[in-house]
C-alpha cells in the first residue's frame, strides 16, 4: 500500500492493522497472529502497555473487510492472458457452446496459464475465495480440471478455490457425462453441477437423479446453472428444494442464475421463495441486465442470495474485470439499490453472504476467523461499493498477497506475440508477489 517515503516497509506477515475502520463504522486495531484475527481492539487502547509495539501498518483509517468472496467464476474458460478475440454473436445456448467448442480448440494459451492470469488479477483486488465452474464434457474430458487442479494448489497460499464439476454439454442428453462427473469429483472437484434440466436436457427428473445422487454419493455440494425462465424456471427451482429437503442437504446446494425469479410476481414468486428458504438452497447472481432476482424480496423471505461474476473476458462475453466491488456496483445499480443499508446489502452479496454460500469456515472479522481480509481506500462500506476504490493492502491467512505492483496491471497479449508485460508468476514470497515495500 501505498505510504510516506520515510515510513518503515510492510510486514509481510503483520501483526496488527491499525485505524482501520470496521464495516459498522467503528475505528479498530485489528491484532493478528498465526494467519487469524487474535483481537479487535479500541485504537486508545493499543500501545498502553510498555511491551514494544508489534510490528504492522497504519491504515490511516481505511476500511478494511474480511476478503472478497466470487461465487461463481469459470477459471477454465477466460481469455485473459491471451490476445483479444472479437466476439461471435450466437442465436442461442447450443450455437455459443459450439462457438466456445471451435475457440478452445484453436487456443494457442494453455488453460492454467490463462485462468492463472486471472486467478492473480483475482487476488490483486482482493478476492480471497472463489468458486470456478470447469467444463466436463465428452470433448475435453477431465483436462480442464486437472489444470484448475494445478492452478488451485499453486495459488492455495493466496486464494481459496472451489471447484465445480460443470457438464456445460448437458447431462442426459450427452453419453458418457454422468461417468465423467463421477470421476472429477473422485480426483478432486468440490461440487457437482448442472444445466437447464429442461431447457437444455430435456430431462428435469433424469438431470436431477444423476446430478443429487453423485452430491450423495460423494458427500458434495451441488451448483446447478438454471437459465430457463417463468413458470418452466421456478417449477425446477421447486425441484431442486425438493429434493434439497429430502436428502438433508440444506445448506450446501446453490441455484446459480435462476432468471426465472426476476421474470414472475405475486405467489408464483413468492412460492417459489419460500420453497428456497425451507429447504435452504441458496441463489448466485451476477446482476444481468434482463431477469435478476430481486434481490431484497428474496432476502424478505429468508432466501440466501450472494454474487459472482460469473464469466470474465471469454466467448460468452468480452466483459469483466474480477473486481467483486465492482459486481456489488452492478446488482446496486440492476437491483436499484441506493440507500446505505442497502449498498451495505450488495457489500454483502460479495462478503459473508457469498462466504456462507460456500460454506466457509472462520470467515469475518472477529476473533479467530481466518486473516483473509483487504483494506480498501474508502471511509465506509457504501463508499466501497459505489466509489470503485483502490485495494490498499490484501492478506491471505495473515500474509501480504496483495495489491500486485501496479506495473503488473493492465497488461495485454499482442496478437501473434508475448504478453506486453512478464506474465504472473504462479508462486513468489508468502505464496504471490508482495506489493512494494513489503518484500
């Protein structure tokens, strides 16, 4: 972060944040030890002991949150790190999963290269745990999990990563995927997912038998992409919180998209909604400009409703940046979100909601969560999430990760040609490149 001249380095391992401002306002010393949070203490009364002060950073009043949360990202499937590719328009879900089919096919960027790239782009803003789909289809097999695989424990030292098994070409309706989602769980994927039951399978009872028993089977969490929408949408949706309840899972089972809650009113809606909440099957938006749930209704009933950003930079479209302050922005502005307890609720959507989506452990800033937290240059939460800050400083488990020197940033792939910059390391001190100063 940036500092006076004549101010001493940042620890790479501090052992206390000081004049930080709390998400509820409060001014705090936050004391570190052992990658946790040991205290949170009044600054008045830091320093009355004659000890030596331990060693750390003046925030200078900066906020400062336990580590972004992106719920729903796909790693594999990003173009970042690779030269520009114009967009292809498509008529419909087949047409871009074929068009997605002939690039991945002609990329000359291997996978973990680009979802590296990405992954430290992730990390520079403050994200400390992500949750990436990778495609599992007759095509690419397990490849691209292996490489997410490797990603995953090269970055295990400055980001979380959840996996997700995602059969992107459809479960019943494409031979051999059941076997293939059975065996990427068994070499590591964390969840088990699925796609339009009925729009894209066909299939609603068939999809969902495979999909909840390989969740059981493996004692997995479930992600399902849901895109149909109207009463075709929330019938599934009541489905899965069917079959949530059934099998005890509450809790761990996740309907990503779910379009069809921003596309029906009255008890449709409402109904719909509360199936959610009892059978605890939480929803992950993005904030797209047509259909988003409503968000605060849905939260009325009880229903858990986080972010992602969901794709960034690839052929199902050219956007994104992974900041997840940014996204809390966009469902703000989609969802008309504007008063402070509100921006405070799209914060949020990318923090301790997105966080019990993912069924993360220690996560906050009390005593004895995890040290995963960034400090962001702004006077409060409604400011952060409308101001597009600065990330000043970002820990992983108590360790210095972030932000990347600003010379990393932006960086581009010249066509037929390297990087404009020396591409991210995939490990450095602490497990990343520590900002300057605090090497």
């Amino acid at each position: 972060m940036s500092q006076p001249a004549d101010a001493p380095p940042v620890p790479i391992a501090p052992e206390v944040l000081r004049n930080a401002t709390l998400p509820g306002g409060r001014r705090a010393d936050i004391h570190l030890a052992d990658g946790r949070v040991k205290a949170v203490t009044d600054p008045a009364v830091s320093g009355r002991s004659a000890a030596p002060e331990p060693a750390g950073v003046d925030v200078g009043g900066a906020l400062v949150l336990p580590a972004l949360v992106d719920g729903h990202a796909h790693l594999d499937k990003t173009l970042f790190g690779a030269p520009w590719q114009p967009h292809r328009d498509s008529a419909g879900l087949r047409e871009q999963i074929a068009n997605e089919r002939a690039l991945r096919a002609s990329a000359d960027v291997p996978v973990a290269d680009r979802a590296a790239a990405l992954a430290h782009r992730m990390v520079s803003l403050g994200t400390g745990h992500v949750r990436s789909h990778v495609d599992i289809d007759p095509d690419v097999r397990l490849d691209g999990l292996h490489a997410l695989l490797e990603v995953r424990e090269k970055f295990r030292d400055r980001l979380g990563i959840q996996l997700v098994a995602f059969p992107q070409s459809g479960v019943v309706s494409s031979p051999g995927v059941a076997d293939l989602l059975d065996a990427a769980l068994a070499e590591g994927a964390d969840l088990i997912g699925g796609l339009d039951p009925a729009g894209f399978d066909g299939d609603v009872d068939g999809q969902l038998d495979i999909v909840f028993a390989l969740a059981e089977r493996h004692g997995a969490g479930v992600d399902i992409h849901l895109h149909d929408g109207g009463v075709t949408g929330t019938r599934q949706l009541r489905a899965i919180a069917e079959r949530t309840a059934a099998l005890g899972l509450g809790g761990t089972v996740t309907v990503s998209h779910a379009y069809a809650l921003g596309a029906v009113e009255g008890p449709e809606l409402d109904r719909t909604a509360t199936a959610l909440a009892t059978a605890g099957v939480a929803i992950m938006t993005n904030g797209p400009r047509t259909s988003m749930p409503p968000v605060l209704r849905l939260h009325e009933h009880g229903v858990l409703v986080f972010a992602g950003s969901d794709n960034i930079r690839d052929t199902w479209w050219p956007y994104g940046t992974a900041d997840m302050l940014e996204r809390a922005t966009i469902i703000g502005l989609q969802g008309d979100l504007m008063t402070d307890d509100e921006l405070h609720h799209a914060a949020s959507m990318v923090t301790d909601r997105a966080a019990a989506a993912l069924g993360l452990a220690g996560y906050g800033l009390a005593p004895g969560c995890r040290a995963d937290l960034v400090v962001i240059a702004a006077g409060g939460v409604p400011e952060a999430v409308a101001a597009h800050p600065r990330r000043l400083l970002v820990l992983h488990g108590g360790q210095v990760v972030g932000p990347a020197p600003e010379a990393d940033f932006p960086s581009f792939a010249v066509p037929g040609g390297s990087s404009s910059t020396p591409r991210a390391p995939l490990a450095g001190p602490g497990g990343a490149a520590a900002p300057r100063g605090a090497r």
